[in-house]
C-alpha cells in the first residue's frame, strides 16, 4: 500500500477567474495568483499537501467540480479500467511536474481526474 493520498487535488471551475480568487482568498485568506502558463491559479499557491486549483470556464455550476484521485499503475492503465467498467476516457495524457493525469467520465458522468503521480 502506498502512502499517496486517495484524493490528489481539486479543480473549481470558474467564470471569472479574478472574482473567484477574490472570493476564495477573501473566505479563507489566501493569497492565490494566475498562473501565467495557463488560466488556472492554485488556491494559496503550492503547499505539501492535498490542494485545489480554480480554472477558467464556460461551464461553471453545471457540471460541478472535478476531484483528481492517485491511481495504481499508469494514467493510461487506470483509463482503461475505467472504460472496462462502463466509463469513458475524455482527452489524452497530461504531464505536469508532480505527475501525468487523465481525465474521466464515471458511470454518472461526474468527470474525475485520473493522477499518476511522478516516479520519486
């Protein structure tokens, strides 16, 4: 059994990205920023431990947040059992430092992110 948290990250949706750091940071005394590499800012910057990120989107409030969870294996291999079991694969392999991801549909639709974290 591996030490990494079941759940990884959490992404926010958000259509206007300035109002929602305003907000979160306001709630909670953060102190977030964008990220100049892509619309999306990690709530109170990068920390040791779980974290959530708000992203830019058209469709905030309808299809919820999105929680990423660590899987066994590869991003690939979890993608493939979550087809096996009546999911769906949406998009390819991500790669970021910390990681790879896939994101996913479950067998509601709820989108869920797939994370491989890095090899230590």
């Amino acid at each position: 059994m591996t030490s990494q948290p079941i759940v990884v990250w959490a992404e926010i949706p958000a259509k206007d990205l300035d109002a929602s750091i305003r907000f979160y940071d306001s709630v909670f005394g953060y102190k977030t920023e964008i990220d100049s590499s892509a619309p999306f800012a990690v709530l109170n910057g990068m920390g040791d431990g779980v974290g959530a990120n708000l992203f830019q989107s058209d469709d905030a409030g309808k299809r919820g947040n999105i929680i990423h969870f660590a899987v066994t294996g590869t991003a690939e291999q979890a993608g493939d059992r979550v087809r096996a079991e009546g999911g769906d694969v949406i998009g390819e392999v991500v790669e970021i430092p910390a990681g790879r991801f896939l994101m996913a549909l479950d067998i509601d639709g709820n989108q869920i992110g797939l994370f491989q974290p890095a090899a230590a």
